[in-house]
C-alpha cells in the first residue's frame, strides 16, 4: 500500500460519513461469510453497496460475495422486492496505472444483477481528503448541488452552473441548455 493510503476501514467509513450527510440509511456490517466490513446504503432511489481493499485484486473475491448481498437487499434476480437502482462500488488506493485494463473493463461492464462503479487512487493525508476523494466516486448518488441559492435568478443559468459543479465542462452544458430549450430533447447532440 502506498505511505499515507488510507485503510479501507477509512475509505468506508468516509463512504459512510457522505452517504449519511445527504439522507441515506447506512450502516457498516460484516460480509456474510467474511471477516471484511462492506457498508450498505438505501435512500428513496439507491441501494448502494461498498467495499474497499488495497487493490482491486483483494477485492475481486469479495465483490461476488457482495453482489450476492446486494441482489438479495433488492429482492433478488426476480425483482420482487424495492424499486432501487443499484449500485457495488469498489474504493481503493490502487493507482489507476497499475490495474490492469482488461480487468478493470470486465469489473465495470459486468452488469449482471447490479452495475460497479469503481473508485481507485483514493490516496490521501487527512479524513478532509479521504471524504473528498471518496464524494467524487460517490457523486452518481449525490443530490445535485442548488446553485440558487447563489443568487442565481435565470434557470437556465442555474442548469449550466449545477452541470458545471458535477463535472461538466461549462461551454458543452450551456449547449445542451440551449439545444434542449430549442428542440426539447437531446436526441442529436
């Protein structure tokens, strides 16, 4: 592991802490037939599942184990349980250079019964930085920002500046805007 990586105790707990902050139902527990922690998070659109390692390596025998979980938390392959979306998402401080490609490809578009998001270069000084990094790999479950309360009085303006807050570069969000007031739709941009 790399000096000041944080454990994957921290990387959940961080998890935990920003999950918590925004509404979700957490709680951190045991794998069934495990001796690792994997935090389980639900609000009213998510069932959200986390593990962390030190590497993706450690985690690929336990990400089955945890998908398991997760299916059987939304009712299993039959559907008969909550209408969520969910999600297994793998933390760890593994550089992104060394994980080898193939592997990363098969986590991520491995979408039998839930889909992976996978978080890597989780690599920080301080809890600050670890709850950081770990709310960017989050930021799929996270309520949008409201840049009204700015200032901001034009929606459309509002719209660009929350899109730009979450990652979108400010000229293509403005043209998705503008393209969406004039057509209503996205469909050919």
């Amino acid at each position: 592991m790399t000096a000041g990586a944080p454990r994957r105790e921290a990387l959940l707990e961080a998890a935990q802490g920003v999950l918590e902050r925004t509404g979700f139902a957490v709680r951190i527990e045991l794998l069934e037939g495990s001796d690792r922690s994997w935090l389980l998070a639900e609000n009213e659109l998510f069932v959200v599942g986390a593990i962390a390692g030190e590497t993706l390596e450690e985690l690929e025998p336990v990400e089955s184990t945890a998908t398991q979980m997760l299916l059987s938390r939304l009712g299993g392959l039959d559907g008969g349980g909550k209408r969520w979306d969910g999600y297994l998402v793998l933390l760890t401080p593994q550089p992104w250079s060394t994980v080898d490609t193939r592997d990363h490809v098969e986590l991520v578009y491995n979408t039998r019964g839930v889909r992976r998001l996978v978080g890597a270069e989780l690599i920080a000084g301080d809890q600050g930085d670890v709850e950081d990094a770990v709310a960017r790999v989050l930021r799929p479950f996270l309520p949008l920002g409201n840049p009204l309360a700015a200032g901001l009085d034009d929606l459309d303006e509002a719209l660009v500046m929350a899109l730009a807050v979450n990652g979108i570069d400010p000229e293509p969000a403005q043209r998705y805007v503008a393209t969406y007031r004039a057509r209503g739709s996205l469909d050919d941009v």
